[in-house]
C-alpha cells in the first residue's frame, strides 16, 4: 500500500472516530433530555436541566476548534440573551420566595438555550461535512 492510501485511510478513520464520537455526545444528550422533568420535585428538574446543558455546552467546546469565529460570536448572543432574560426575571422577583412555577420558569429558559445551542451545533457541524452524510450506504464485496 502506498503512503498516499495509507494516508488516505489514517483520515478517514479519524474521521470515522470523530463523528462516532459526536454520535455517542448525541445520544447522551438525547437521554439527558430525556430526563428533565422525570420527577415531580422542580430541584431536581433544575439539576437536570443544568446537567443537559453542560452536555451541549461540553459537546460545543470539543468542536468549537473545527467552527468558524461567526458561529461562537452565535454562541455568545445565545447565551448573553439567556442571562439578561434570567437577571430580569431575578429582578422582578425580588426577595421572594422560590416557587416552583418561578424554578420552572428557568428550568424552561436553560432547555431553550441548550436547544438553540445544539441547532448551532449541528448546522455547523453539517456545514462543515463532519458528520455522516444523509445518505449512508456501505456498497456489499
């Protein structure tokens, strides 16, 4: 085999690794998603819906080396409009009490923002061809 097909190969395979990786981050987001209002209580709604958007945002950070500047300038107004929606709900709930309506409110808020930034993610990752393609096939030998 020449160096060239070896070559060849060698990113190929690091592709492969590189979007299995991203599918296995997907999955796990997926499922993270999955479990946000599982339980009654709104603490544990928050803690979930905190644990889905550290998954997207981790899933962000791998890729953001291979995203041009544009699309984490995106990222930025995403999450810059996120917490001024949340300093203005804290504002105008002033010293009150916590209510679960009010814990629902921001749990809302924090699936919002992690779904913008999970479009953000895979529009860039379909723009820039690092995932399988629409139409996978493997040809039989």
């Amino acid at each position: 085999m020449s160096q060239e097909q070896e070559d060849f190969i060698s990113a190929y395979r690091e592709k492969l690794d590189f979007q299995l990786y991203i599918i296995r981050q997907l999955i796990r987001i997926g499922d993270l998603s999955s479990r946000i209002f599982e339980s009654s209580r709104a603490n544990v709604w928050q803690k979930n819906a905190l644990n889905y958007y550290f998954a997207v945002s981790s899933l962000f950070a791998t890729i953001s080396p291979y995203l041009d500047m544009s699309v984490i300038t995106e990222r930025n107004v995403i999450e810059k409009k996120a917490q001024e929606k949340y300093q203005l709900r804290e504002e105008e709930r002033g010293k009150s009490k916590l209510t679960k309506r009010s814990k629902f409110s921001d749990v809302k808020d924090t699936i919002e923002v992690s779904n913008d930034l999970l479009k953000l993610i895979m529009k860039s990752l379909k723009d820039k061809g690092l995932l399988l393609q629409e139409e996978t096939y493997i040809d039989q030998m």
